[in-house]
C-alpha cells in the first residue's frame, strides 16, 4: 500500500517534535520489540527476519486496523501472525525435522507474552503522540474505557472521539513507522550500522529517511 501525502501529513501532524527524547523513545519500541522475538526464536538472524516482517504487516496493513478492534489487538494479531509464518517456513525448509519442525509451526507465541509485549511498546510510544491523541488511544485501546464514557469523561461527543480515535491510531501507525526506522543500538533515524543494512536488505519495502538524527 503506498501512502499519499495526504495521509502522510496527517498522521505527522498528530505526534510530538521528533526531538532526541522523542528519537530514543522510537529506539526503545524497536529494542523491546527484537528482544522479545530474540527470547522466542533464541537465534537474532531469525529473531531480525520476523522484525522486519512484522513491521513491514505494520505498514502495509493499517486499513486492517478495524473500528471495532483495538490497536493492542491489531498489533498482537500482526506480531502472531509474523511469528507463525516464519516457523511454517522454517518447518518447510526443515526436511530432516520434518515432524517435530511442523508441530512447531503450528504451535503460536504465548498470548499473555504477546500482550507483554505489545503493551509495553504502546505504553512506550504514546509520549511520541501528541497528548489528546495519546489519552484517548491510552484509554481507548489500553484501558478498554468505551467511546461512551471517553466522551462523558472528556465532554465531547461520541462522534467526536471516534475521529479522534481514528486520527490516533493514524499517528500510532506512523510513530511505529518512525520506530522501525530507528536504531535499537545506537539510536538514529536512518542508521548505517550493520544491523539497519541487514534489515532494510531484507525487507526493501521499509524505506529510508533522508538525513539522520541521533540522540
């Protein structure tokens, strides 16, 4: 899916000034989110393939982002999903382990491990978003507090925070995009480490940024 300029400055405009806090915190999402898939997959060849996979189903997959799902729910799907086509792959490479090997691919990540995981990386990237936006996603898709009381709560209409939701997730989406372009190891956008080679050549797709910025 190619995003229009449009979209593009929409979603931009709902984060914060990408300043070095703001540059580490995208650094800190990325790092929590390979370390995880580290701890799963024991192997960091394998555990940066299902990084970039999973990031690449970030940004190609947002239309998927439903009214009624949750984006805790969407990125949980998104990061399962990522993980158990990597071990069907693997398994179909695996002739000799054929068995054992498909009973693995079959067999998904812990939900509660996924839940750690994802929540710990929203929880980390809503300071990026600009503030109304990071409340009613917080509370939204976090706390599980429905449009109904968001709206009583922030005396708005239930019409108007489900724009405003929308309008979060929307940056939530870029900010994740943002942190996939960041470096987990030394904390750059657009980073010339081995590590950010390695995962732009493996997923093409997830583009460059012009210029750097460190922390």
């Amino acid at each position: 899916m190619t995003e229009t300029p449009e979209r593009k400055h929409e979603a931009d405009e709902g984060l914060t000034e990408l300043n070095p806090v703001a540059i580490r915190t995208l650094a800190e999402v990325h790092d929590t989110f390979l370390q995880f898939l580290r701890r799963n997959l024991r192997n960091d060849s394998d555990a940066e393939d299902v990084m970039g996979e999973f990031y690449l189903r970030v940004l190609t997959h947002a239309a998927q982002l439903r009214k009624d799902e949750s984006a805790q729910a969407w990125l949980r799907r998104l990061l399962r999903s990522a993980l158990s086509d990597w071990r069907r792959r693997a398994a179909a490479r695996s002739r000799a382990e054929a068995n054992f090997a498909r009973k693995e691919a079959v067999a998904p990540p812990p939900i509660d491990d996924l839940d750690r995981a994802v929540c710990l990386c929203l929880y980390k990237i809503l300071p990026v978003l600009k503030p109304d936006y990071a409340e009613v996603l917080r509370r939204a898709d976090l706390e599980n507090e429905t449009r109904e009381a968001l709206a009583a709560a922030l005396g708005s209409t239930t019409g108007n925070i489900t724009v405003r939701l929308h309008r979060a997730r929307q940056a939530l989406r870029r900010a994740l995009q943002l942190s996939c372009e960041t470096c987990p190891i030394h904390g750059y956008l657009d980073c010339g480490c081995e590590y950010a080679k390695r995962l732009r050549a493996r997923h093409p797709r997830i583009g460059r940024r012009s210029g750097s910025l460190g922390v």
